[in-house]
C-alpha cells in the first residue's frame, strides 16, 4: 500500500540494495524496530525460528505445555510459576556479547542518526552495546515486581538472578516477611505465596482449587496477556512525526502492538527489512534477507563505517 500511495504521490521509490545503503547514510531521524532475530548470534534463540524456543519447546515437551506460548503467558505463570523458573536461566541475561546487529545501532547513535530504538527484546543487550536512545517495549530482565498487587514490591534483576539459575522461584522478600509476622501473629493461612515453591512442584499444598502465585517475585518482561507501558504510546506518537526511515531488525512482526508501529509511520518513510525470513503480512519497500549480522556489516563496508567495539556493561 505505501507503495501504491507513495507512487501516487509521486514520492520516490526503493527497491535495491543501493538504495537501502543511500537512505541508511542520508536518513538523520531513524527508527529502528529489533527482534529476538539480532541476538541469536549471541546465543540467545528466538521464539519463531524452526531452532527457536516454541520449537524447542515443543520438540523436548519436558514442560508438558499445550502450548509453548503459555511459557510467556502471565494466567499460566500465575498458576504455576515453577514452569518459568525451571526455563528461565536458558534466556537469562548473563554471558551475552552484544551483536555486530547491536553494534550497528550504536553507530547509528554514535551518528546521530538515532532517532529510536523499539526494541522487543527482553535481553538489555542494547544497555550492554551502550545504546542510550531505545525503548524496551517489553520490558526487560532489569528488575522484577512482586505478583502480588497489594504489595508490587520491586527489585533488581539481580536480585533473583540465583533462584533463576537454581531453576527456584523466587519470592518476594516483603511478602515473606509479612507471612512470618502473620504466622507468629496467628492469623491464619498467608494470601497467597507457598512458602515452599520449587522448580518442578506443581502440587497443591490443599485441595482448595487452583492457588494463584501471589507473593512471587516476576522479572518485569512483558507477559502476553500484560499490557505494555504507556511509554510506547506516548514515544511512537512523538516519533511518528519526525521519523525520516524506519529499519525493522530479526523480528517476525507477530507480536501487536508493537508489530502496528509499522503501521502507524507515515507512509511516505521509507522502510527497510533486514531479516532472516521475509515479511509477508506487512509492506516493506526494500528486503535484505540474510543474517542481519552479515547484512550490517555489509552495508558499513559499502559506506566506509566501522562498527563501534562491544562495551560491556550488563544491567543484570
Ligand atoms: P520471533 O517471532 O521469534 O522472530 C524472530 C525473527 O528473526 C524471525 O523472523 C527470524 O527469521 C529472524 N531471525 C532469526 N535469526 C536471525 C538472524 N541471525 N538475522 C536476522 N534475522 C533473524 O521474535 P520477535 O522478536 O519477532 O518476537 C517478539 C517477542 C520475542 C518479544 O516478545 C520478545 O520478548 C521475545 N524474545 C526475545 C528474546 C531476546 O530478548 N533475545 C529471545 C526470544 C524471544
């Protein structure tokens, strides 16, 4: 469609690989939208890939999920976190280098041609690359709430980071302290939180239906289910109007709402694909299907760029 109108208009057109490379050096206000797919050279899988976690997940069936979304799936996690936390050091943020991918939004910062990064990753590999200007849409392993909506006590990441890689779950130190006082006080059952969570327990400590995990400390990563941040609402509605090109980067563009923001640019910004696989469901003008690595580091070659040095500075 952005085409169609864009030719109507009379607006220019891009097709080549020439063209993509002139709008990246040209272009002074840029998007760029990132996926899971820009970090599986560090190691970290995606969810869509025929080696990414749904499939993972589905080939190992030690989770016994009906469906490897429920990994991700805030009702699921409320019934049974232990599911998550016997996963969640495989996608713990902790030994991860940042990518050439990051490393070439760095540059684009470093530039000044930075106008946003949207990125969906979960990762914070964009605060190891030193990236300033980007929004987490999903939020990120960086800190983690209590489930428990009386308490929402919140910590740092790190803070659970060793019942992460003990596969425990982690609960919530307030929440804990205040069942302590109830349980000295006597006053009965605490809301909630078992006492005894482990990875892999399931059971029901009483036949009193299903018990919800309040009192469960839940890295602050977007759950579906979760609503995202008003933050992204308020970014994208200042951004839409300055943005000069949008470069989406290693994602499928399943996940909405932030998928739409393809949708909600003007459709005279031009638009660049860098992925894997192609995009069908969504219009780009130009598609540099490979690695993105490799496609990065492609187009730095063709305008003379070098890619800034990984920092490493993790938020975790
Ligand atoms: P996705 O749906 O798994 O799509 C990933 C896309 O990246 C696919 O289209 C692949 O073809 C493509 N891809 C894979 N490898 C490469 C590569 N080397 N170079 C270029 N493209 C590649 O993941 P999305 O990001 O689209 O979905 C959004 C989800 C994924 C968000 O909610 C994230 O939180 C979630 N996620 C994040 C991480 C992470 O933080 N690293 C990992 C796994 C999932």
């Amino acid at each position: 469609l952005s085409r169609i109108l864009r030719r109507r208009e009379k607006l220019p057109q891009y097709n080549t690989v020439d063209d993509a490379i002139q709008l990246i050096k040209n272009s002074k206000k840029i998007i760029v939208l990132s996926g899971a797919g820009i970090s599986v050279s560090c190691g970290i899988p995606d969810f869509r890939s025929k080696d990414g976690i749904y499939a993972n997940l589905q080939r190992e069936g030690k989770f016994e999920l009906d469906d490897p979304q429920d990994m991700f799936d805030k009702e699921f996690f409320m019934h049974n976190p232990s599911c998550f936390y016997s996963f969640a050091h495989s996608i713990f943020p902790s030994n991860f280098k940042p990518s050439p991918s990051h490393r070439f939004i760095k540059l684009l910062e470093e530039r000044s041609q930075l106008l946003r990064n949207y990125s969906q990753n979960i990762d914070t590999l964009e605060q190891a690359c030193g990236i300033e200007n980007v929004l987490q849409c999903h939020g990120s392993f960086a800190t983690a709430t209590c489930t428990d909506p009386s308490c929402s006590f919140k910590a740092p990441g790190s803070s659970i980071r060793q019942a992460i890689f003990d596969r425990t779950v982690p609960l919530c130190p307030r929440c804990k302290e205040r069942d302590e006082r109830r349980k000295t006080g006597k006053k009965g059952k605490p809301v909630g939180a078992r006492s005894s969570w482990k990875a892999g327990d399931d059971s029901d400590e009483e036949d009193e239906g299903p018990e919800l995990a309040y009192g469960v400390m839940k890295p602050d990563i977007t759950f579906f289910g979760e609503k995202l941040s008003d933050e992204f609402d308020h970014k994208l509605l200042q951004d839409r109007s300055e943005v000069d090109l949008l470069i989406v980067m290693g994602t499928s563009l399943k996940v909405a709402p932030v998928s739409e923001l393809v949708a909600h640019i003007p459709h005279k910004t031009p638009t660049i694909l860098i992925n894997r696989t192609p995009i069908l469901h969504m219009q780009m003008d130009i598609m540099l299907l490979g690695d993105s690595d490799e496609v990065v580091k492609y187009i730095c070659e063709a305008l003379a760029w070098k890619l800034p040095k990984p920092r490493m500075s993790h938020l975790v």
